[in-house]
C-alpha cells in the first residue's frame, strides 16, 4: 500500500479493511479546476498545514460542495516540497492521534500543487506570478511560524528581490495590483497573537520601503492598505502535530502501509509522507474577506469577528489551557515526570489543572460566545493532555516561564482585582506562583538536582533564591519578597494585591525537604 496507488488506481480492498479514508472526490477534476482558476495558495508546506488547514479542505472537498483545492508554497526549506510532496503526487496520510490509544487514518488529496517560493527556481516562481494575477484567487494564508514575519534591513535594502518570505510575498502582491489591483485577503494561520497585524506590519514595511526607493509607484502602497481591496484577518489556531512517531510508523507498517518512514531535511525539519496529529482542533478566523473564499467551515472553521477571535485567544492563553500547561510543567519537572500524559494519571496534578481551571480561573474567563469554556476545559484535560501519542514533556512547556507567568496567571488576578471578586478564594494558582520560586532551586521532590529550562531571567531569578535551602527547619525567606514583587514576571506585585503573604507561606511550606512537594500539592488539592 502506497500513496502513489492512489493516483495510479492501483487501490485494493485492504486500504478499506484496514481502515483507510480515501478522498471522496474526483482528485484529477480538481487538480485541473485549481490549476485554471486557483482560489487559495498557502505559504509553509510543514505539517501542521497538512494536518490541518489542508485537511479541512479535504473535508470540504468530500462533502461535494466545493470543487477547488490549495496550491502550497515554501519560501524556507525547500527540501520538503522535493522529498515529502512530489514524490506522493502531493498526497499525504494524515493520522489521528486520539487520547484512547487508536488511530484514523485518512488520505489527505486537497494539496493540488506544490511550489518553492523562491526566484531561483524559475519555473515555480513564474507559476506563482501567474498565480497571484489570477482574478480568481481569494486568499493566500500562512503557518510559517512568528519568526517568519520578520523584516530585516538588509533585506529592505534588496528591492524587489528580498529573501525573507514576506518579501517574497509583497513582491508577489505587486505583481497583483499590476495586474489590475485585484482584491486578495491575506490570511496568518499561525499560532501568535494578532497574528493578522504582523503580516501587516511586514508587508506595509517592504511596500513602504520600495515607495522610497522609487521601485514601485505610491499607488502600490495606497493598494496595500486599502481594506476594500487587501485584509489582513486575525485568527487563533490551536493543533499539535509532533514529528512522525515511531509508535505510528509500527502501526502503518503492520497495515502494510509503506510510505512510513521519516524524512529529515539538511535545515532539520521532521517530516513524512504521513502526519500525526492529535484529534482536537481548533480554527477560528476574522471573517472579513475581500474576494470571497473557500468555504472551510465545511470542514469546522469557525469564522467570526474580530473581537471575537480575540476573545477565542484570551481563553486559551489566559484561563483555559496554557495556564494549565505552565502549572503541569512546573510540578510536573519537580516531581520527575517527562511526559505531560503520564502527568495526567497522577491524581494530584490531575486535580490541580482541573480545579485551576474550573474553580479559579473560570470565573474570569473572556467567555467568545462561539466556543463554550467549559467544553473546552473539558477536551483539554479529558483529551488532550492524557493522550498517549503526545510526546510532550513539561521540560519543554517549562522554557521561558518567566516570560508567561505574567500572562498566564497575572492576567487573572488583576481581573479578580478589576471585578472586586474575592481573591482569598484563589488557592492553587498561588500554589503554581509558589512552586516556581522552589522549581528554581533546580532541586526535585527527592532534592537531586534537575536540569532547568532555558529562560531569559534564569540566573537572576535562580540568585534571589539562593539563600533558601531545601530543608526542614525554620530559616529566612524574606528573599522572596524580591521575587514575587517583581511585575515584569508576574504581571502584578502580588504582596501589593494581597497575595505576596499566602505565597510564601505555602513556599515555605515547598521548601521543608524531601517530598515537600508532593506533601504540599496534595493538602492544597484535596483542601480545595
């Protein structure tokens, strides 16, 4: 069993037997429909995309409602649409991690081309010009993570041939308005806040640049900017897709499945011909679009306004799941666990990220109307976080903690404070604030040292707490009151909000030798 059976028409029975979605479309039909008259190119040809905004397409496409697909693009590394595309007739296997241990498997055929987005190869880049003055074309969207949504000088100073992908894209939004200032939405699908206004930012900062050069007339930069004629959408996406698993690879193999194997590119990504993923998945999207689009909520985008992707957000970050992963990774490190899904069998830690979330955060939370918080909640811990496929470890949520305690839990109890709601009723998310000043010893419940996550503050932080000991006895933490008094970390001064006290008596609590931790989390969880 192969993917190339697929467009050879080589299809047994076994890819039905052994439980193998095949694309319920006419996949030639569409090939040749999306070739004449693209709809959607999409830049990042990783494997969230496959997993994800590809796969939501496929959906559509199978309901028989739509008859277009999505032509991929990768300004990065080219690797992937040489060994991981072209080879599988740009099909993909996309498989379904669920939290019970089984696995679907569905054959992902929306992709219709696949293009490197570079001037170097000529013919992929003429392909993308004609693509881009295509009247037809609605919307071109990106997972090409934050950082590809940097600007660089030099790069500015290279005219109409930059090298960074949003150069490359506003060179090919020139290309659209001269052929007629076509209206396009241009649309992030990555994981960051307001997302939307960096690809902004970006291209505004390119078109503004060859303004001033003198390389392209005004008109292109008013084009840019006209909201009739080019958007710029917010949208919160939230889907983990690790690197191929061996686990998965096994399954497939034993299916007879022999596209199985994983591909490493010389710039280090992980890829496959299939993709894991997990079940849940969300995508919700600002629906403000100047040509009409593809219509994904056939496949479960949900789309809404502005203001409400920016509440889908605040959920999420500030009380709903990251909060919940930071209190794992912190506890989860100090108790010697490496994998967030064997954390969720620990009956404490369980407990703790259940009643963070429902009992103290939920009051709090920005409520989006489209998505139900407690529903949500509810996939997390029920679902996500247990699942036996995702290879995630608190170590690796645990980097930068300094830099999202702020958000993650400041964000709450000065919204306690703003609704002059009852602060004492808040108990655990105390308890994480104060786990953090004894994950810095970098000491675990049975005070062998551990290896620290990388952080920003690491050593500043790691010398106000030096003093203390892990140790039974009475001794000195007036040190703390540097810590937790610090807003750049915590987003508020907690003894100046009341809470500065309750801290550090459960840190002192923390602190009295072995298996304080586990002591301590457990009087506070099953208190509460």
């Amino acid at each position: 069993m192969k993917l190339t059976d697929i467009k050879n028409g080589n299809l047994s029975a076994e890819w039905a037997e052994k439980g193998y979605e095949l694309p319920k479309f006419d996949v030639e039909a569409v090939k040749a429909k999306t070739h004449a008259e693209p709809t959607w190119v999409h830049f990042g040809a990783g494997n969230i995309f496959r997993a994800f905004p590809a796969a939501i397409l496929n959906d559509a496409l199978n309901s028989g409602k739509y008859d277009r697909g999505v032509i991929v693009a990768e300004s990065f590394d080219y690797e992937i649409i040489d060994k991981a595309y072209q080879p599988y007739d740009n099909l993909s296997l996309l498989v379904c991690l669920k939290s019970t241990g089984d696995i679907e498997k569905k054959v992902i055929a929306s992709v219709t081309e696949s293009l490197k987005a570079d001037y170097s190869f000529g013919a992929d880049w003429a392909r993308l010009v004609e693509i881009f003055q295509a009247p037809s074309l609605q919307m071109i969207s990106f997972t090409i993570t934050e950082k590809g949504y940097g600007v660089a000088p030099a790069d500015l100073e290279r005219g109409l041939t930059p090298v960074l992908a949003m150069g490359k894209v506003t060179a090919l939004l020139y290309e659209r308005f001269k052929a007629g200032a076509l209206p396009l939405t241009v649309q992030s699908m990555d994981n960051c806040s307001h997302n939307g206004d960096k690809v902004k930012a970006a291209v505004f900062a390119y078109a503004s640049k060859w303004v001033e050069q003198g390389l392209v007339p005004a008109e292109f930069l008013a084009y840019v900017k006209d909201e009739t004629k080019i958007t710029f959408p917010w949208s919160m996406i939230d889907k983990i897709t690790p690197r191929p698993d061996a686990k998965v690879q096994k399954m497939l193999a034993d299916d007879g499945f022999e596209d199985n194997y994983t591909i490493v590119t010389e710039k280090h990504t992980f890829t496959a011909p299939f993709v894991n993923a997990e079940e849940t998945q969300y995508l919700c999207i600002e629906d403000h679009y100047t040509n009409g689009r593809p219509p994904l909520e056939l496949g479960g985008v949900l789309y809404c306004d502005r203001e409400t992707v920016d509440k889908i957000e605040k959920m999420k970050v500030c009380t709903c799941l990251n909060p919940l992963h930071t209190a794992m990774s912190i506890y989860g490190c100090m108790l010697g666990y490496t994998l967030i899904s064997t954390e969720m069998a620990d009956e404490d830690l369980r407990s703790f990220i259940q009643k963070i979330g429902y009992i103290e955060a939920m009051p709090v939370v920005v409520d989006p109307g489209v998505l139900n918080p407690y529903e949500f909640i509810g996939a997390v811990i029920n679902r996500r976080l247990p699942n036996p496929f995702m290879p995630d470890a608190p170590q690796r949520i645990a980097t930068d903690t300094s830099q999202k305690l702020a958000i993650r839990f400041g964000e709450t109890i000065k919204a306690y404070e703003e609704r002059g709601l009852d602060k004492s009723n808040l108990v655990l998310i105390p308890l994480v604030l104060a786990g953090y000043a004894r994950y810095l010893t970098g000491l675990d419940d049975n005070c062998q040292p551990f290896e620290i996550s990388t952080d920003p503050l690491l050593a500043e932080l790691q010398a106000i707490v030096a003093p203390l000991k892990v140790e039974a006895g009475e001794q000195d933490f007036s040190c703390l009151k540097a810590l937790y008094s610090r807003t750049d970390v915590f987003g508020v001064d907690l003894y100046a909000v009341g809470l500065g006290e309750k801290i550090e008596s459960m840190a002192k609590e923390l602190f009295a030798g072995p298996g304080a931790v586990r002591a301590t989390l457990h009087k506070y969880v099953k208190a509460r």
